[in-house]
C-alpha cells in the first residue's frame, strides 16, 4: 500500500499535468503576454485563477515561461469578428441595474463634444446643400439629369461606409486595441484597403440602379446618349469616392490620434465628422469631375477621343479597388466586414434611391437641392452616434451575443418611454439629441438661406419644418435604440449592419418630409429679387407723388 505522502504527492503532480495539459490546448497560436510589464493585479488574478476548478471550458490560460505566472489571455485578439467575441478594457458589470457611461463621461461633456462636432458639420453640410444648388444649372446635370437621381444614393452608400468605418473604429479604441503603433498601421492599411474596394462596388452598384430605375420610371428607350450618360456618371462617382475615401482615411486617424491624447470620446467625433466630411468631398469631387468630364465630352465629336479618357479612368479606379479587395481579404481585421457587410450597403442603397428619384422629380420645388441634404446630414448625423454610441457599450461591457444587456427583453426595448427617460446613460444622450435638434435645425435653416441668397422664408414653413424634424428625430431615435439591440440578439453586428439601413432610412423619411413640405409651402417663398421689388418699389412710387 502506498503512504498518505505518496498519494497526495501523486494527486498534485497529476493536479499539475491536467493544468499544464489544459494550458497547452487552450492556448494554441496565442500571444504570449509578458507579465513584468503587468500592474500589481496580476496577483489577484493568480489566486482567483488558482482557486478555481479550471476546465477547457475556461478562459485559456498561459503560462509564461520566464515568470512561471498565470495570467489571464483573451479568447482572442480583437479583430472584425465581433460575433464571435467581444473584448473589452473596461469592467462587464453592469452597475445598478443600468449601463454606465464610458470612462466617466457625464451629460455636460457629451453635450459639449456633440455640440462643437455638430457645428463643424452642419456647416459641411450647409455648404454641401448650397454647392449642389449652385451647379444645378451648371452643364453636368443640365445636360444629364440622372446626375440629380444619383446624388442621394451616391452620398448616402458613400456616407455609409465612412461612417461604419468611423463606428469600428471607436469600438477598438474603447476596447483599447490601438494602443500599440503597429497594430494602428496593420489596422489603417486593412481598412483603407476595404474602403477602397466598397467605394467602387457601390460606386458602380448606383449608377447601375439610378440608370435602371430611371429607365423603367420615364419609360425610354436605351440609346447612344443613355450609354454616354452612363460612362460619365460611373467616371464622375467612381473619382469621387475613391478620392474621397482616401483623403477622409487620413482625417479620421488624425482625430483618432487627437481623441486619444485629448481624453475624448471619438462616438461623438468620428461618427459625425466622417459623414459630414465624406459629403462635402464626395459632392464637391462628383461635381468638379462631371463638368470636366461633359466639357471634355462635347469638345470631340468622334467616339475614339470621347470615350478614351473616362474609361481609362474608370478602368483605374476600379483596379485600385480590385487591388484593395485583394489586401483585405489578408487582413484580419477587415476580413470580417470584406465578407460579412455588404448586405446593409447594398439594402441602403436600393432605399436612397427612392430619395434620389423623390429629389429629380421635385424640380419645380425651389430649395429642395438646397435642404435635402442639410436635413438628411443633420439627422443621419445624430443617428449615427446613437447607433455607435450602443454598439460601442455592447461591446465595452462584454455582453454576451445574442442577449440583451442587464437581463431586458424584447418588450423592454419596445417601450419608447425606455428610450429616453430609463437609468442609462444613452437615454440622458438621446434626451439631449432631441433638444439640441431644435436650435441646430432652426441655426443651419436659416444659414443655408443666408449664404445662397435666392429665397426668402416663410414663418409658417420655419415652425412645421423645426416641428417635423423634432418629431422625425423622436422616432428615428426610438427605432435605433431598438434595432441596434436586436440586432446583438440576432447575432449581428451594429457597426456593420445598423448605421447604413438606420441612416438610409433616415434619408427617404426626411426627403418624404420635406418634399410635402415644400409642396405645401411652395407660396410662402419668395426670391429676393421680389422681396426688393415689393419692398422699394412702393417708396419710390410714394416720394414721386410727393414730389
């Protein structure tokens, strides 16, 4: 027989084999962490790990060969495949009963984050709105009146990427991935690359379905100039989105960098700056482009020369694209998306589209060019930070996918009263979305009429345009807050998925709105040439008959 000593020093040496052999499956291809580098909580983590009956079942664990330390090691590193894991530096409690802010944030440092953000890109899309309406008259979409129809969808999928892009890129930096230098450049190149490839897939997809829906709409026929308007429309939306993803790509990393340096949260930043920035480009490039282009076009008369320099320019686009694809899908931090996120651009952009042909028909509506991109921006804008802002806590606070946080249900995130007056902290930001709306609306309504000078407003239309927008943001807010939950209950992945069909939406409902808007007060609008006629007319008229 074998003594007690025999048996219990058997027990341990078979205690530590089963660790070691357990160490050595669970943590197949992952990184070692050094743990000097560690804070005094290593300890901690030792004797929580030590104390438990550890399983394969368990976090892997690792030993490290210089400390002989165990320490704790993620399921794996934070890549795009959200639905399989979420990482996250902060605690996963979720405090009280309700979901706390990220790293302390308060209402007032939310409010004046948003508020400086929103005021940068009001004016962006204020000036977008007023350099559309300052070339409607111009030779490009004089001469092709499907460049009106493809504006929408264009900027809309063009925003949608940037955005997204701009969403998964708060999500890391939250969950503290972009500390190290390469992995922000491994990170950068992938995702440069994946943009690079969506802009010229929605690209072409736009202009395919503006030329398609167009057709069947107004019932003509295809001919040599429906083939001319196609090549210059796919040249002009090609060069403007692939530009532009380059030049917003370098922009958001900057204010990434500033972000952290700065202690501020990039929901309220990136999200907002890259949509309002990418239009602005976009439309500016797309306009610049078409009327070189319709220039060029009309300067030769034969096919050879007509058509050479906008296929060329197509053909190297859509190369730098194909290109892109290729480095993204090598990528583990874009394969993800390069695979999975295609589905909710190419859903938002049949819905943008709608919108493009509401806006192409409304031609005899005088500002319509000129408002609908300022309210689409405006409200997009606030709809994609509380679309970011959600995703982000989902992740940051580890909850498990395909569950909602705190133990709600369905019929929790149903009730609008949830929304905006419940103990989280998203609510106090939805709250303060609804009432910063007003002023912003009202503020860049009448900056827009200001800078372009053509029209004058009506009081009447002003109060049912800041009461349409108010009740249009209510419910646009309500819907996000329950999508994005749903969503993470179906196993989907907000960044992706929720922003470009939110925003979408959002595009058709405000362009609706607007359009029976303008309908409605078409009389109360007067240009400015009509204001001094009725105004200084009369005075003349009366000191002539006093003299």
């Amino acid at each position: 027989m074998k003594s007690t000593s025999d048996l219990n020093s058997s027990k341990s040496s078979t205690s530590t084999e089963d660790l070691n052999v357990t160490s050595k499956v669970s943590t197949v291809s992952l990184p070692l962490i050094k743990t000097s580098s560690r804070c005094n909580n290593c300890n901690t983590k030792k004797l929580a790990l030590l104390s438990r009956n550890i399983s394969s079942q368990t976090l892997p664990v690792r030993v490290s060969d210089k400390t002989d330390e165990a320490i704790y090691v993620p399921d794996a590193l934070y890549t795009e495949a959200l639905v399989r894991t979420s990482i996250s530096r902060e605690p996963t409690a979720v405090e009280g009963g309700h979901i706390p802010p990220p790293h302390g944030e308060t209402t007032a440092q939310f409010v004046s984050q948003a508020c400086m953000t929103y005021l940068i890109t009001g004016l962006a899309f204020v000036l977008s709105g007023a350099f559309f309406e300052s070339h409607r008259e111009g030779i490009f979409l004089s001469s092709y009146k499907r460049a009106v129809m493809l504006a929408p969808p264009l900027l809309g999928l063009k925003g949608n990427i940037e955005t997204t892009f701009a969403a998964r890129l708060a999500t890391v930096f939250h969950c503290g991935k972009l500390n190290q230098h390469k992995i922000v450049l491994n990170y950068f190149y992938g995702n440069m690359a994946l943009v690079q490839l969506q802009s010229v897939v929605v690209s072409l997809f736009a202009v395919g379905l503006t030329v398609v829906i167009s057709t069947i709409f107004e019932t003509s026929d295809l001919n040599e100039k429906t083939v001319e308007t196609t090549i210059v429309l796919v040249t002009s939306a090609l060069a403007s989105t692939c530009m532009c993803a380059f030049i917003l790509g370098l922009i958001l990393f900057t204010f990434l960098k500033y972000c952290t340096k700065s202690n501020i949260n990039p929901d309220n930043f990136l999200t907002p700056l890259s949509a309002s920035f990418g239009d602005l480009l976009t439309m500016i490039i797309f306009l610049v482009v078409g009327d070189l282009l319709t220039k060029y076009m009309n300067a030769y008369a034969t096919y050879a020369f007509k058509y050479s320099l906008p296929i060329i320019v197509s053909i190297t686009f859509t190369i730098i694209g194909i290109y892109g694809g290729i480095v993204a899908s090598r990528n583990e931090s874009s394969v993800s998306v390069l695979k999975n996120g295609w589905a909710p651009i190419i859903t938002a952009c049949f819905i943008s589209t709608f919108a493009g042909y509401i806006l192409k028909s409304s031609e005899i509506k005088a500002p319509m060019a000129q408002l609908q991109p300022l309210v689409c921006g405006l409200l997009g804008n606030r709809i994609a930070v509380q679309c970011s802002r959600l995703s982000t806590d989902l992740h940051r606070l580890k909850t498990p996918i395909g569950t909602f946080p705190n133990r709600r249900t369905s019929k929790w995130y149903a009730n609008p009263l949830n929304t905006f007056f419940s103990s989280d902290f998203d609510s106090k930001v939805a709250v303060s979305q609804v009432i910063t709306n007003i002023p912003a609306q009202y503020l860049f309504l009448s900056l827009s009429f200001v800078i372009s000078g053509t029209l004058a407003l009506s009081v009447g239309f002003v109060v049912a345009y800041i009461v349409c927008t108010f009740i249009l943001m209510i419910i646009l807010l309500y819907f996000s807050n329950f999508f994005v939950h749903i969503l993470w209950k179906y196993k989907q992945d907000p960044d992706t998925v929720s922003i470009p069909l939110l925003t979408a939406v959002t595009d058709l409902s405000a362009t609706v709105v607007l359009f029976f808007l303008l309908g409605h007060y078409q009389g109360g609008f007067k240009s400015v040439q009509e204001i001094i006629m009725i105004t200084v007319a009369p005075r003349r008229f009366n000191q002539t008959n006093i003299e």
